[in-house]
C-alpha cells in the first residue's frame, strides 16, 4: 500500500466559487479518505498557460513531482462514505468510472475517442500512478489541438487511454454518482456529483454541502475491490474491421507488388531533414538549427514546409548563414505526385525525397544534446540500415489495425518518430509503404496516431530488421528525453510544450542547454516581423480616428477578463498590440476594428484568432471564443469608463 507522504488527493478550484466549492471537496475527502490533499488554482493557470482549468487534470505530475499516486476529485463532488483508495495503489489498470453511455454526448464524444460507448469514462473521478499513467497525461494534454470537444479534457483523456492501449478498471457508478442530489438518497454512493452546484447562490453553497456531510456520517463502503467492477482493456476483444478495410488491403497488396526500383541517381551524401514553418514551429527549427551547428555538427540540413506562407523569404534569409536549404514540398508534389500532404505525411514523404542518401529526421521542437553525426557510425545502424526510437506505449493485440494490416500482433513498443535515422537503398522499400500509409491518412490515421507507427507497420510488413535503443523515453515536464545506444541522453523533444518567440517559454527542470535555447530565441526577436494569416495587430497608423480613441481607452487600465462559465482574470492591452498581464496562449495579440458604427476587440493566439468582442451601451465588451468551446466572454471595464467616442 502506498504511503501518505506519495499518495495525494488533488483538485482543481479556479475562480471564487469554484475554489469555495474545492475547499469542501477537499475536506469531505480527507475526512472520508484520510488523504492529503491539494487545489490548483488560478497560480497553476498563470505558470503552465492552461487555455482552460479543465486542463490542468493533464498536468497533476508536473504539479506535484513528489507524488507517485493522486486521486483527482472534481471540486463540485463531495465523498459521503469512508473507503481508501490506497487499496489500488501501483495498478497497471486506469481506476475510474463509467460515463453515461445512453447519452447522445456522451456518445458522440466517445465516437472521437473511437471507443464504444460503454467503455468512455468520466473524468470527474480517477487515480493514476506516476509509473503507468503519466504517459497517459502527456498524451491528452499533447493532443488538445487536434480537433474540438464538448467534453474540454475528458475526451482527449479517453482517446490517449486508448491509444495507448492502457486498461481500464471500472469501478461501480456509488463512486461518482452524477447529479446525485436529484434522487432519493442512497447509502450505497460513496462519491456524489451535485447538480449545477456553482449555479446556487454563493450563500447557499456550503449550507448545502454540509447538510449532505451531516446526513452520511458514519457511513463505511465496502472495498471497493469486491464490489463488482469490471476491468477490461480498451476496445473489443476482437475489434470490428470497417466495411472499408477491404479496399485498403487490395491497395495495400497492390503497392507491395508493384515497388519502385531504388533512384541512386538522385541521392548523395549524409545530411539532416527538418519539417516545419510558420509561426508555430519556426521558433522550434530556429532552436533545433542553432543547437546542432552549437554542438559542432556540419552536416547539411534541409527544412521541409508546405506553401511560401509556411516559410517566408525573411526566414529563409535567416537559415541561409547556417547552411539550411528550404524545400517546399508542395513544390516537389508536381514532380513527385502524393495523394494527401497536409502535417505529419509530409515527414516521411521528406525522407523519400530529400537529397540525402541517408537521413535523420527530426521533428522541429527536438532539442539535440550532442552532435548527432556520430548516429551514421553507429554498428546497430551499420548492420540494420535504420534506427527507430521508442514512444511510451505499445500497440495493444485489440487494436484494429493488426487485422487491417494482416501484420501479426507483436508485443513491442511503438515508434516515437520525433528522431528517424534510415539509409535509403537499404530502406527504400519500406520507406515507400510507409509513405503509403501516410498517403492514405484518412484511413490508417483513425486506427494508429499520425505518422509515427506507419513506420513500423511498414517495417514489420516487410519483415525488415530495424535497431532501437534499450533505454526507454526518460520523461520531463512537457519533453521526452531519447538515448543511444549506451544509454546517454541525446534528444530532447519538446513536444508538449513548443517554443516561443512571443511570449514566456515554460522553464522545465532537468532540461539541459535551456539557458542557450533562450538565448537563441531572444536572438530570433530582433529578427520577428512576420505574423501569420489570420493574425493581427493592433496599429495605430493604419487606424480610423474612432478606432484610435476606442483603443486608447482599452490601454488605460486592466480589464476583467471573464470566460463566461468558466473563470476570469484581469487583461492588460499595450498600445503596441501585445496582451501585458492575464496573457496565456489563446490571448497574444489585439487588435481592434469599427464596422459602421459598431466596435470590435479581436484577440489572437500566436497562428490564429482566438476570440471577437463587441462594445455594447453599458459598457462592456461581450463576444465569445472563435474556436474550441466557443464560449461567450466579456471584457468588465472599472467603474466610469465610457463609451469610446
């Protein structure tokens, strides 16, 4: 059983009710559990940048580092009966709760998560180890971009259970009965979630809560260990193949007959291929140049982009004195057709076609910690003629893509294709059905994560041999540390947390060389000028008379910056276009227009706007969020502040 001191109970409380609502969370569970416990509040948003408190679930081991066990409670939950989690302490399974899968929500989130139904939980109530579930975590908080969802973080939670092929372990719905308070009073809910109990006046609030903790006093659960849960890994047993598999199988076969022959003619020499651009990862290949001509490493670089707004003639003049070539593929495409190039197809579709006989790809937010060359002269790469690098998880045997695939199940990790070391005329064929895959993304990529094990299946499919070192991912806050051979640190890939050129960069204990990847980004701001489409800022030359008085009253002070059902803070706007105090990364950039007579305050994330907001005759701007939940915000000037004129 774990110990006190490395078991925490945790919960998140940001705003005025909500922390009201945490406190006495917080109390029930330590008097029902015995339990330590915390709250993450409006600091924790403030250090990590969460865009929602939701988000911060993602972060509990960054949080508190000395916990190897934490029980998350939600703060609108109250624990009515005595029963200890430490009984579950060190579990492989994930320990959680069903949602309700009759619900058309719930459903249709679980539809994202590609997971029945029955198998979504909710994320109100769960514990997670350090050692089987942090990479579970990562994995959520990693993907939050990737596609919008009713559910903030719960889907993004399911989807990476999944994913990973981590179990669940199901506890009965007495420990987190939802809307408990809407029915007859049952002894036997061990954990209730009120109903909309931060919509009750604020007076009302803890009179409530403890009328429920009077009443279930006394109350003991059984162990929860006996009480009928059910564990079952994520997905089918036998995992339903799509109608659609069939045709992929005749294309699959069909492209493993008929291989290209090897282009000799066309490749030379050893070199290094980096895909990114744009506002978002030119910061990150910025770093990555830098880093590697820092360490000594001469080999040639080619960065690959889609499109000339990726990468801008002032960047490529930026790369020129460190010996990069820009690629655009879009370009190559005409020479080189490919069905589908739009992210992360366009990694190995770059491996295919860059100059190089041999190649490393890295992904541009990877951190090199040495000179990378040595990797060509390594004996497992000489005797392989390719090096892969392993992620967290493993392809579980339920996973629909062994049968799509026809590959048989192995039990081994995936592939974490942040590094791919490949000499192609000895890999050229499974570089091709790699790129394959990728080509048709918009099948496969439903049945593995990106591109990443597309480099496996191609390998296994072909039965060709691969190296990959022993030594597993060393995880830091938001970066996973990769080895060679001997075990030593070499790669540092940031991929949780990109870098920033506007903006404060996250401080990450045990990350070697941040002191010179700072210093290379504040050389990269005397040189920013470009802003993505989409993005503006406020400035004040290209500005109506109206439009300048409007936005010399938003400068004058702070703004209380409120998320409508969420949480609130204050917002500061320079008159140079920059978000001051409250910023985070969703509000970076301001600008501000007039339509006829009405006035708007844009705010944009660093690549795209974040939300609009008009002013309205009492005084307040109020739109709402342009992306994600899209919920209404508002912007509550002081006391006096009048209409802009």
């Amino acid at each position: 059983m774990a110990s006190d001191q490395n078991f925490l109970a945790v919960t998140i409380g940001v705003g005025p009710v909500w922390r009201l609502m945490a406190e006495l969370a917080a109390e029930s569970v330590r008097r029902r559990t015995g339990l330590e416990t915390r709250i993450l509040g409006e600091e924790a948003m403030a250090q990590c940048r969460a865009r929602s408190p939701h988000f911060l679930k993602l972060r509990l081991f960054e949080e508190f580092p000395e916990a190897e066990h934490i029980l998350y409670f939600d703060a609108d939950m109250i624990f009515l009966q005595q029963w200890d989690p430490r009984v579950f302490a060190g579990r492989g399974e994930f320990i959680c709760v069903r949602d309700r899968a009759d619900d058309g929500n719930v459903q249709r989130e679980a539809q994202l998560a590609a997971l029945p139904a029955d198998m979504y939980f909710h994320a109100g109530l769960f514990l997670v180890n350090r050692t089987h579930h942090a990479a579970m975590l990562h994995k959520a908080e990693h993907d939050i971009p990737e596609f919008e969802t009713l559910y903030f973080e719960r889907t993004y939670l399911n989807r990476a259970r999944r994913i990973l092929g981590i179990p669940a372990l199901f506890l009965p719905r007495e420990y987190n009965f939802l809307d408990f308070d809407r029915h007859a009073d049952s002894p036997r809910t061990v954990v209730g979630h009120f109903h909309k109990l931060h919509e009750r006046p604020p007076s009302e609030i803890e009179p409530y809560f403890r009328s429920w903790l009077e009443r279930t006093a006394g109350r003991r659960a059984p162990d929860p260990r006996l009480t009928g849960y059910v564990s079952r890994p994520p997905g089918d047993a036998h995992p339903p193949v799509p109608p659609e598999a069939a045709r992929y199988r005749a294309l699959l076969e069909a492209a493993l007959e008929r291989p290209a022959p090897f282009p000799a003619e066309r490749f030379a020499g050893r070199g290094i291929v980096i895909c990114g651009g744009g506002a978002k990862y030119f910061p990150c290949v910025w770093v990555c140049v830098k880093m590697l001509r820092h360490l000594g490493c001469a080999l040639p670089i080619e960065l690959w982009h889609l499109g000339p707004h990726e990468v801008t003639p002032a960047m490529r003049a930026l790369l020129v004195p460190f010996g990069v070539r820009c690629v655009d593929g879009l370009e190559i495409r005409q020479r080189h057709p490919v069905r589908t190039l739009h992210g992360w197809e366009l990694k190995c579709y770059a491996l295919l076609h860059s100059a190089f006989a041999e190649a490393l790809l890295l992904d541009a937010d990877n951190v090199p910690i040495t000179d990378p060359t040595f990797l060509f002269d390594e004996p497992e790469y000489l005797r392989t003629g390719a090096v892969f690098w392993p992620d967290f998880g493993r392809l579980g045997p339920e996973r629909s893509i062994w049968p799509i695939t026809g590959i048989p199940y192995r039990d081994e990790p995936e592939f974490e294709s942040g590094q791919v070391l490949v000499d192609k005329a000895r890999s050229w064929r499974a570089l091709q059905l790699a790129m394959h895959f990728n080509e048709h993304s918009d099948f496969y990529y439903r049945h593995v994560h990106g591109d990443k094990e597309t480099f496996h299946l191609a390998w296994r499919k072909l039965g060709q041999d691969y190296a990959m070192p022993a030594r597993p991912i060393h995880a830091l806050e938001a970066t996973m540390c990769q080895h060679d051979f001997t075990g030593r640190r070499i790669f540092q890939h940031r991929n949780f947390d990109k870098w920033r050129v506007i903006g404060e960069n996250r401080r990450i204990h045990g990350f070697q060389y941040e002191a010179q990847c700072l210093a290379f980004l504040d050389e990269l701001r005397g040189h920013w000028q470009d802003l993505p489409r989409g993005v503006r800022r406020w400035q004040a030359g290209q500005k109506t008379p109206a439009e300048r008085a409007a936005a010399e009253l938003l400068c004058a002070r702070p703004w209380q910056y409120r998320r409508v059902g969420h949480d609130e803070r204050p917002l500061q706007f320079h008159p140079s276009g920059l978000i001051g105090e409250g910023a985070n990364d969703r509000e970076r950039f301001w600008d501000l227009r007039a339509v006829g007579e009405r006035i708007f305050v844009e705010i944009f994330a660093h690549h795209e706007k974040t939300l609009a907001a008009e002013w309205t005759p009492e005084g307040v701007w109020r739109g709402r969020w342009v992306v994600y939940e899209k919920m209404p915000v508002e912007l509550l000037p002081h006391a006096g502040l009048s209409h802009p004129q």
